[in-house]
C-alpha cells in the first residue's frame, strides 16, 4: 500500500459535524486535502471517475486514520450531464456541504472532445468548475467555502474566446494556461456578485504530481528537471488550501504560502467576465440538452 503522509502540525482545527467534497481527490493535492480534512474530524467525499483509484484512496485514508468518514462517488467530470448528477446527489444525500475543493486535473498532448462535444481539458478543468460551484452555493451559501486549485491568476496571457474549445489550435500547455485564466474570470465575477462568500483561486506553481502523465516522455523529463528547482508538496499545497476553505481570508485569488495576488484590469474587466459567464451557461445548457 502507498505511503500516505501525515502532516506534522498537532494543532489542525476540529471539523466535526462539517463536510468536504474533492474533485480529484483521489491523488495529488486532492488527496493531501482530504487526509487533512479526515484528520480534523470532516466527513469527506471524493470524486473521480475511477472507482479503482477511488477504492484505493479511500482504503488508504481510512488505513491513515481509523474511524474516518471517507466515501467514493464515481462520476466524470468531463461530462456535464454527470456534474449535473453529482450536483442532484449532493443536494439529496447531503444535509449541509461546507467545503467545496476542485482540484481534478490533467494536461493532455493533443485534442480530445467529449461526447458532448466539449475539448476535455476545458470541461474538467474549467467549465465542470464553474457548473458544480453554482449550483452547490445556490443550495449551501450560508457556510459554503469553495477553493479551486489552478493557477491563482498568475498567467500573464487573455482568454481567447474563438478557441475556448480549441477549434482553432491547440496545444497542451496552452489550454493549461487558458483554463487558469477562465478559473480567474470566473472566480472574480462570482464575487461581484456575491462578495461575502469564500471562494479563492489558488496557484500552488509547480507541484510533484500526476497532472503530465498523459505528456510525452521528453516533457514529462524538462518538467522534472525544472521542478526540482521550484517544485513544493503536494501537502504543502494541501496546508494552503485548507487554510483558504477553514479560515477568514477574504475570497479572491491566491499563490503559494497563500500570497494574495492582485488581478491585472483585464481579469477585473467586467465585460470580459459578462461575456465568459454568458458563454459558460450557453455551453452547458447546449451539453445538457444533447440527446
């Protein structure tokens, strides 16, 4: 069985009674979050479209901490019709939701569409995002805090609208980028219109995981190589996200060791974030209404 670290702070909050969904939680920064989470007494659900990886984690957490509330829902986040099932599940089996991360994942080397027609990066890691936020802050903004692991508005580049599905090109490590800024977007316009609740972006840089195993072999090694240099934890990450969704920072944009970042005019450009909310809702409702 894979060794799964346990932080070395004794003071970690008390969660009891609270609860935590984790996209991508069954690896990488998700699963160092809901070891966390577990270990203060939350009740955690995963989710992931591989019940195999599910089980595994799910076993190894309550391996780590015995008499842990941990579950499994397999669902693909690539597929709106399934956030949208993950979403009714919630709301049906769940009396209260207080933690919402995002962190599921990937980097792709070339194109790929889902069977909704969607470009596979783009609807994992953004619009399943912006999707699953709404419509579990809609049933739980009371005490809901929502966290999305990305790149914390960092990415010096705009969102080119004529690609967002990456009809015109494509390329692995653009579309990475360009979901970041799409995750910043979103988060800011949320927060114009509902300023009061906590939901942060957060840019942990570069992180030893799984996120470029899809990436050819010569990638896979400069990225090694570079991040030997910058590369921090997966449970240092894992420290800063559970400070954003347990503590009493304001919501906005963050880096790593929680630094605020503030965003340049363009991320603060309300049309731009109008005209990607609106762009966002049509895509979902065209995938949700596809027979």
């Amino acid at each position: 069985m894979p060794q799964v670290n346990t932080p070395s702070n004794s003071d970690l909050p008390v969660l009891h009674g609270r609860s935590a969904l984790i996209t991508g939680g069954t690896a990488g920064i998700g699963k160092a979050c809901a070891l966390r989470l577990v270990q203060m007494g939350a009740k955690v659900i995963l989710v992931g479209r591989d019940a195999t990886k599910g089980k595994r984690a799910v076993a190894e957490l309550e391996s780590a901490v015995p008499g842990g509330q941990i579950s499994f829902w397999e669902h693909d986040l690539s597929l709106m019709k399934s956030v949208q099932a993950l979403s009714r599940a919630v709301h049906t089996q769940c009396s209260r939701l207080d933690m919402l991360i995002h962190s599921a994942g990937l980097m792709l080397p070339r194109r790929t569409l889902t069977v909704e027609g969607m470009e596979t990066v783009f609807a994992v890691q953004y619009l399943a995002r912006f999707y699953l936020t709404q419509m579990l802050v809609e049933e739980f903004i009371d005490h809901i805090h929502v966290v999305s692991v990305s790149a914390g508005g960092t990415i010096p580049i705009r969102l080119n609208f004529n690609n967002l599905n990456g009809e015109k090109f494509y390329n692995g490590v653009f579309a990475l980028l360009h979901e970041s800024v799409a995750n910043d977007l979103f988060i800011l316009r949320f927060l114009r219109e509902h300023p009061h609740v906590p939901v942060f972006g957060y840019g942990p840089f570069y992180i030893q995981t799984g996120l470029f195993s899809h990436m050819p072999a010569w990638f896979k090694f400069l990225t090694a190589t570079f991040g030997r240099l910058v590369a921090t934890t997966t449970e240092t990450a894992a420290h800063d996200v559970i400070a954003l969704i347990t503590g009493k920072l304001s919501g906005g944009l963050y880096a790593r060791h929680l630094k605020p970042i503030k965003p340049n005019a363009y991320r603060l450009n309300p049309d731009v974030q109008d005209r990607l909310w609106s762009t966002s809702q049509r895509l979902v409702a065209d995938a949700l209404n596809l027979p």
